[in-house]
C-alpha cells in the first residue's frame, strides 16, 4: 500500500467518536496504522477522506478530486459544519493546517521531479529554477539548495549554485515549519507566488521516491571512513517554533527557559459547565457542556481558568471561540483537582510568556528544571496572555545526551590512544589550541583547565562525610591574555554552557523576587540556578558579590529569604576569571593576588591558575595551523563523551582502595602548600584530589585508577608552583611559627626591659609597662595607642616608643585600627605568659608602687622645680635625644650640711643583697615601718633595709646633695620626701663629706 498524501488537516478525536471509519491496515514505509471514511464532504473537491493514525494522534487527510486539475481550495472553501457532522464530530474539533497537497495530474507537479547527477547527488528539481538536494541518516535528513543557472533540458553538477548551507532536519515535514528551513521557505516566497504549494509538491515528491533516499542508509553515499568517529547526532524533540508566535491555539513542543515560578495552585482537569440558551424557536434551552483535560480539551479555556480559578472565564472563551451556542452560564462542577503552578518562560531569541505545569509523572517541578523540552499547547490566558500550557518536559540534559553506543565507541577510541607519557587532556587541549589558532603555551594550559572543569562530576563522595559539590577553579590573568576569547571558543565548540561578563543579570548570582500582574511575587532565577547541572563562567565579577553564595551552593542550593522564600538548585560547576588588582610580576609571590578573595572563598576553590602574556615574536606568527583528520577524530570524540558527561547528575564515590593513596598525596600537597594566609590547598585536599582524579580518567576513557590520583596530584603540584605558592609558604611558616631558640631569645630581651623597670621603679612584673601594654592588647586584639596610653596612665610617645621595640621583636604589627599581635606574637604571648604566671623567670620582687608616678613620666618636671632652672634645646641632639630638651643640672650645693670624719672607704657601704621572703618591720636605715626586702652588710652585722634604702645605697656612692636627691627620686621619693631624708642622713652621721667635699656614706 502506498504511503498516503498529507494535506495538513489535523483533527483530535476519540476513535469511538468515527463509527463512519474503515480499517484498510498498516503502511509499509512509516509502520503507521490509517482508516478511511467513504465520505463526500466538499462537492466539488474532496472525494476522499483518509484517517491516518500517527505516533501523536489521528490526521485527516482531503485529498482533491482526481478529476480536477487545480486549482486547489483554499481553508475557506472547507465547510466545516457539514464535515463534522458527517464524521460525528463537532466543528471545533478540526483544526486547519496550512495548505492542501496538489494531485499528481496537476501540471505544476510535473516541473518537479526527482533527480540524480552523479552517485552522491540525488535530489528534487523546483521548476527548472532550483535543485534541492537531499540527504538522509538513521536520524536526520539534510537539505541544500542550488540556484539552476542555464535554463537547460539536461541538468549538469557543474550548472548548480549553492545558495543556502546544509540544513539539518529531524523529518520531511520539518520544512514547512521549523526555523532551521526558513532560509530555504524565504526563497521560495521571493520567487514564487504560489509558494505554499510549491513547498508541498516538494515534501510529496520526498516522500514518493522514499525508497532512493533509503539506499544511502547501505553505505553508497557520503559512507564514514574507517576508524572515523563523527560527532553524535542528538537526538532532539519536534520544535513547533523556535520563538513564541500565536496563530491560534496549536500544538507546541519546543524547547523554553523557565526564568522564575510562582506558587502551586489547586485547579479541576474536568469541568461540567450548566449554561442556558435561547433556541431557533425561542424557547430558552439548558445544556451542560464537559471541559476535559484528555478528551474534550480546549487549551485557552483551560489556560483562563487556571488564571482566574473561575470556570466562568472558560466558559466565555468557548462561547468566543464557537464552541457553545450563545448563552448565559449557569453554574460548573469540578473533578479531578491536580496542581498548577504558574512560571515565566522564554523562548531561544528571549521573549518572555506565562506557562502553566500541570503536575504529573511527565511534568515535576521539584529537581527546578532551566532549560527543557516542553510537550503542551500554546495558546492565551487571561486578558489574552501569550504562553505555554505545558503536560510534560524532558530535562535538556536528557535530550542531548549521545547513545550509548556512541559513548562506549568513543572511550575506545581514548582509551586506545592513551600513552604513559602524559596526561591524554594535554593532547586534547593541543589539538582545540589548534583549532581556535589561540598563540602561546598559556592557551594550552587554559585549555586543560577548561577541560578539567566541564569533565568534572556534579558531586563528589569521600569516606570523609557527605558527597560536596564540585567543582570550583579560577583563573588570574592580565586583560590581554585572551581568556575570555578561549573560553567563548569552548563555549561554541561544545555548544554547552554559560559564559557571563562583568554583570550580575537583573536577578544576581541566586535569585531575585519580582512582582507579575496576575502572578504575584515569583523568584527569578540567577546565574547560578539557570546553569543548572551544567557549568558557568563568569569573567570580572566583584569578589563580595561571591563570596556569600558560592559558599550557601555547597549542597547544591541557593536559598532566597527577602519578600518570597525560596530554594533553588544550583548544581554548577563555576570558574572565575579575574583581573589582578596590579601586575603579577609585580607581587614578591605571584599567589598574593589570590587575596582579592576572602580566605573562604579561595578554600573552595578546586584549584587556580594564572595566565600570562604572549611574546610578540609568538603572538604575532603569522601561521595558521589546519587541523588534521586525525585531528577531527579527537574532537568528536572528546565532544561526544563531555556532553555525555554533561547530560547526567554524575556522583563520583571514592573507591577504599584509593584512599589510602589519596591521602598520602593529600599530606605532602598541604605540608609543601599549606599555610593559612592563602589557604588553597588545606584540609580540602583529599576531595580536589579525588575529583580531579575522576576528570583525569574521563579523558583517557577509564575509571579512576591510582595513575589519575598521581596526575591530579601532579596538576595541583604544577598550578602551586606556577603561582609560587610554595615559596610563599616557606616564608609565611617562618614568619609564624616560633622555634625554642626564638622563644628564649625573645623572652631574655623582654624580661630584662621587666626586671630593670622593676629595679628602678619597684612593685612585681604585672605592674610593669611592657606586661600591661602586652595584656591590653592581647584583650582587645586591636587597641589604638590612645586607649592603650589612657588605660596605663602614661602618654602616647611612651607608648608608640615601646610599641617600636615590640615590632621591631616581631611580636606586634599596626594598622589604622591600632596595635595587633602577629602570629609568632601570639605563639610567645601565651607561652610567655604562662611561665611567667610559674614563677619562670624568677624576677626580684620590690616594693609595691601603686600611687607612684611611672618611672621617666614625671623625672623632668620633678627636676626643672628641683633646680629652678627651664631645660635647653639642643639642636644637634647630642645633649638631648633627638632634639627633646635636654637636662642641665646645678651642682652646687644649697644649704649648711654637717660633716663628720670619714671612716676608711671600705666600711662606708656593704653589700646590698635582696631578700627572698618580705618582711614587715621597721628599716635600719630611714627608720620607718615597711617592707624589708633586702640586707645590708655592715660590720660582720646583718642589716634589714627598705628598697628605696637599697636602691640609694646601690646607686649613691659619692656627689652632691643633688645629686642624693636625683637618685632619691629615681628610688620613688618625692622631691620633698629625697631633702628630709638627706638631711636626716647626715644629722644620723650616715651622710658624710671627704676631702673633695663630696658627700658619701659613712
């Protein structure tokens, strides 16, 4: 049986509905079963009616009168009425199509004939004006068309202009409606004015000589060379239309973006609608007419109730559309309630539309689905609302994954070109440098980071804990280095991903709610969630604007919490490319400018590389390299097994016998790397490595073995090295770790500066200056020199000299918010702190000094009122210290002092020695009740002395009663208090004069 002339009448029906119809069997060509109706519908140009049954539905199919030659009846000339009633259907149950197909007697049908040139050209001439040549595969047809040039009777190879491309097809019929056609549709317009029927004589010549098209399928044309293994053929959905044009209600199965959802709503899929009408008679009649989701459906009544939950609206859109006669709504019934939730989409060129999911197994909302293949109705909503009423989608990922056998054949083709010289990425990445003719060895290892970032598993699971999310890489490089020039290169070849420059969209990284007419509040997606289970490139994008919500992804989610919460997924793999803040060459250690990211967000990175510039004599060559076939191999191969890997949610799980390698190597990367400044390979180490292991084995074909957990180890080695990682964490650990030899040198040098302090001025170390400075700031982790001056009672340049001493230790640093230990400053605090709270080192204890002025605070007043004198400046800062005002002291003695005859020097003064225990009791010396704390030796007697007794026997050996007093003030004595006991001295005959006339002890 012949195959049977579609006209492009479609009809939806209940087969039960037709019982006008005849079995006649199944065509041989397309295995499709068809019925027929022995039916006059049109008097005077339809004489047949043909029902074919196809995969989607039932056709109608109104084949002209085979007496009559053209021309052919318009959709108008079709009553349909009169064809519904005698098929038992109702009038709005035909949908009209285009055009009718022509009769074979007609003469129009003869100027188009099928055509062979040569063995590899077959094809359709168009009226001796075009020759459209035709080639077909197991899943495509391909399309070209030439321009005949010499209008002669013998059409010659040599006589044929392309004018259009290859066009590829998923079936004959695509020409009349698929975008991809357009080209050859609008050529067609421009020439001929009866083009539509030209268009149609066309696809029924195709189909009539369907059997010379099939011989190509045995090899005899455009037949593979050996070992060649060509791209997969996809395979992909029937696209209605490419952008979202309404021409009524129709069928619709393309492929959209959903870009925001509202909430789910519950609607009926079965609505019994009571109305009322005035008949011919004018009797008013009560009818009930059933709106079903299945049978009797109507896509915009459906579309307007789910708007409006009112079954009214639909019933005024059946009564527009004809559906229904004339007449008032009385009241509905609902049954079958299901859930609908509302979106916004778009279409390929971005023009937005409302969609409505209704839910079911074929239409689930919950994984959050971005780009899909949507099977439903285009049709309008309420106030005449454009958009999709959609019952079922396929994800992308599930329509262009390869088959199988595509798969395994290209692992076999990888795996069988492997080599134990290098990683098979590198090879790769050679052969798409060649191909984007992108100079420099940079490109080559851009390259391989691409690769490794799209080969990557959406997740990874360790023995560790749950599986994490992978990957994310970033990439440093000047504005020159053609980065984002290699990154659109991979983009177009792999036809896959998505590529952002230096813009966040209207909706941000997750999401952002925004309020529709009719919708309410809905959450639009970001970047993250529109490149779900796929993978994101996003190129100068403000490091704050990241940090947050690369690290919320970690499981998978974004999260929105303002106006309307939410969650969506967001199973990305993300690369970053940045500019440094300056030059790398310009850093001591190129990884420092990793640091215009937070410190947790340069953790999460898998790893990082940086990008160079070329040399002129290298960017500049002038050679263009042509790939070879053995070249085109590769990338077909490589591009059928990473949309395979694309077109899945992969879960990579470590497998035991890896660990223990994994590990070992995860040691040794964070013992050379490892630091806490620029932490990118810490604690993290043993998943980067097992992901990239992964990666490594997908492009040589094979399962993750212990020679790939060496080559991510070796990749991660090579990108730390490359950026100097290891360098700086050489320096960074001397810097912040504090050796035995280190502690003691620096605790020597500060107890000494605490044992003099206490020596000159008394009380125990917690009172003295370098202990308080030191706890201030170990309390408040940032103190100003301001607080820290106040809260000791000194001034600020006694302060910032004694901060001076502490960095020049190592042991503070400052910034704009105040002083601040270091990290070695850290280490000696705590340490330090204890073995001082031990007792260690054992320090002499003097007498408590609360009340006292600080010892240097009040040393100048103290004397300018002694002597009566103002200081002088000294302008060389000899006499002083850098130019302060120096001290000049009058060594004349003022005031009758009593001289008594002196004793042999060596009995003037003993040995002052400090005393372990403090006594209270009354001193030998001054003759007052305090602290003993040191003796005095005298004599073969032991004598019990106060410390400032001590310290003015220590200090004063001989002078004037000036110089008594200095020193009486260093001891803690007033000015007052250093005169009396001057003069008490002398009147006790412990005070005496010498020769010289200097006062000395007795």
């Amino acid at each position: 049986m012949e195959p049977t002339q579609t006209c492009g009448f479609c009809l939806r029906f209940d087969r039960n509905t037709m019982p006008n119809l005849q079995h006649l069997g199944k065509c041989k060509f397309c295995d499709l079963e068809e019925l027929a109706a022995d039916t006059k519908v049109c008097e005077h140009y339809v004489t047949e009616i043909k029902v074919q049954r196809e995969r989607r539905g039932f056709y109608v199919n109104l084949l002209p009168c085979g007496e009559r030659e053209g021309p052919f009846p318009t959709d108008n000339s079709i009553d349909h009425v009169k064809l519904a009633a005698k098929l038992g259907l109702k009038p709005k149950q035909i949908w009209l199509a285009n055009v009718q197909v022509p009769s074979q007697k007609y003469d129009m049908f003869k100027e188009t004939q099928f055509l062979i040139l040569d063995k590899k050209t077959k094809g359709i001439t168009i009226r001796q004006c075009f020759f459209l040549e035709v080639k077909t595969s197991k899943h495509r047809w391909r399309f070209r068309l030439y321009k005949i040039k010499d209008n002669e009777e013998e059409i010659r190879k040599e006589n044929l202009e392309p004018i259009t491309g290859w066009i590829s097809l998923t079936n004959v019929e695509d020409l009349r409606i698929s975008q991809r056609a357009k080209a050859i549709r609008s050529i067609l317009n421009k020439t001929f004015k009866d083009s539509d029927v030209t268009l149609e004589t066309v696809i029924m010549a195709i189909q009539d000589h369907m059997v010379e098209w099939q011989e190509r399928k045995e090899g005899t044309v455009d037949q593979e060379k050996p070992g060649k293994i060509p791209k997969a053929e996809l395979p992909t959905s029937e696209e209605v239309s490419d952008v979202f044009a309404y021409e009524g209600d129709r069928k619709f199965n393309s492929r959209i973006q959903i870009k925001s959802l509202g909430f789910p709503k519950a609607r009926f899929l079965d609505l019994k609608i009571r109305y009322k009408y005035t008949d011919a008679s004018g009797e008013e009649v009560s009818d009930e007419h059933n709106l079903n989701f299945e049978k009797n459906f109507d896509a915009s009544a459906f579309a307007t109730y789910f708007d409006s939950n009112s079954p009214k609206s639909a019933f005024i859109v059946l009564r527009q559309k004809g559906t229904i006669q004339e007449g008032s709504y009385v009241s509905a019934k609902g049954t079958k309630e299901t859930a609908i939730t509302q979106a916004v989409v778009s279409d390929r060129q971005g023009n937005e539309a409302k969609s409505w999911f209704v839910h079911s197994h074929k239409c689930d909302l919950r994984r959050q689905p971005n780009w899909i293949f949507a099977e439903g109705w285009l049709c309008r909503g309420k106030y005449g609302r454009i958009g999709v009423l959609v019952s079922g989608f396929q994800n992308e990922s599930e329509v262009m994954m390869p088959d199988e056998k595509t798969v395994k054949t290209s692992k076999e083709y990888l795996r069988a070109i492997t080599t134990e010289e290098e990683p098979t990425v590198w090879k790769i990445a050679r052969v798409m440098k060649k191909k984007s003719n992108l100079k420099g060895k940079e490109t080559t290892k851009g390259f391989v980071a691409d690769f490794l970032l799209v080969g990557s598993p959406v997740w990874t699971k360790t023995p560790e804990g749950p599986a994490i999310l992978s990957m994310t890489s970033c990439e440093l490089g000047g504005t020159t280095t053609a980065k984002s020039q290699r990154i659109r290169e991979m983009i177009r070849w792999l036809r896959a991903g998505k590529y952002e420059s230096g813009r966040k969209t209207s909706a941000g990284l997750a999401a952002g709610a925004e309020k529709i007419e009719g919708m309410g509040w809905v959450a639009r997606k970001g970047l993250l969630p529109s490149a779900d289970l796929s993978f994101l490139i996003i190129d100068n994008m403000f490091p704050h604007a990241l940090d947050e919500y690369v690290e919320s992804r970690r499981n998978g989610i974004i999260m929105l919490t303002t106006i309307k919460p939410c969650e969506l997924w967001a199973r990305t793999r993300l690369k970053l490319l940045s500019n440094p803040t300056i030059p790398l060459d310009q850093h001591l250690h190129k990884c420092v400018a990793l640091k215009i990211y937070d410190r947790k967000f340069i953790a999460r990175f898998t790893f990082a590389t940086f990008t160079y510039g070329v040399e002129p004599e290298i960017r500049y060559n002038p050679g263009i390299e042509e790939l070879t076939e053995e070249d085109e191999t590769l990338l077909n191969t490589v591009w059928n097994v990473l949309r395979w890997n694309l077109s899945q949610e992969i879960t990579y799980t470590v497998p035991l016998k890896l660990w223990r390698r994994i590990m070992e190597l995860s040691k040794q990367l964070e013992l050379k790397f490892g630091n806490e400044e620029i932490p990118l390979f810490l604690r993290a180490n043993p998943h980067k490595i097992a992901t990239l292991a992964y990666c490594f084995a997908l492009f040589e074909g094979a399962e993750p073995g212990e020679r790939h957990v060496d080559q991510a180890y070796q990749w991660l080695v090579q990108c730390g090295t490359d950026m100097e990682l290891d360098e700086f964490t050489a320096q960074w650990k001397e810097d912040h770790t504090l050796s035995d030899e280190e502690y003691e040198s620096l605790s020597k040098t500060i107890n000494e500066k605490i044992v003099e302090e206490m020596r000159i001025q008394g009380g125990e170390f917690t009172e003295t200056l370098p202990y308080k400075f030191l706890k201030y700031v170990a309390k408040h982790g940032e103190a100003p020199m301001e607080e820290i001056a106040a809260s000791i009672s000194v001034s600020d340049k006694t302060i910032k000299n004694r901060a001076k001493e502490m960095k020049g230790l190592g042991l503070i640093k400052s910034a704009r918010k105040g002083y601040f230990f270091t990290a070695k400053g850290v280490r000696f605090y705590k340490r330090w702190l204890k073995d001082m709270n031990n007792g260690y080192p054992v320090c002499p204890v003097y007498p408590d000094s609360k009340g006292q002025p600080p010892f240097g605070e009040e040393k100048k007043q103290n004397l300018d009122n002694f002597t009566g004198k103002k200081g002088v400046t000294s302008r060389n800062g000899v006499d002083g210290v850098n130019g302060e005002t120096a001290i000049v002291i009058d060594k004349t003695p003022k005031g009758p002092i009593a001289l008594q005859k002196p004793k042999p020097h060596e009995t003037i003064a003993g040995n002052v020695k400090p005393l372990k225990p403090i006594e209270q009791g009354q001193c030998t010396d001054c003759g007052k009740e305090r602290a003993l704390t040191h003796t005095l030796n005298k004599n073969g007697s032991s004598q019990k002395i106060c410390s400032s007794c001590a310290h003015l026997r220590s200090h004063f050996k001989k002078g004037t009663q000036f110089e008594f007093e200095y020193v009486a003030l260093d001891a803690g004595l007033t000015r007052r208090e250093a005169g009396e006991r001057f003069q008490q001295l002398v009147e006790e005959q412990k005070l005496g004069r010498d020769k010289e006339g200097l006062c000395r002890w007795i």
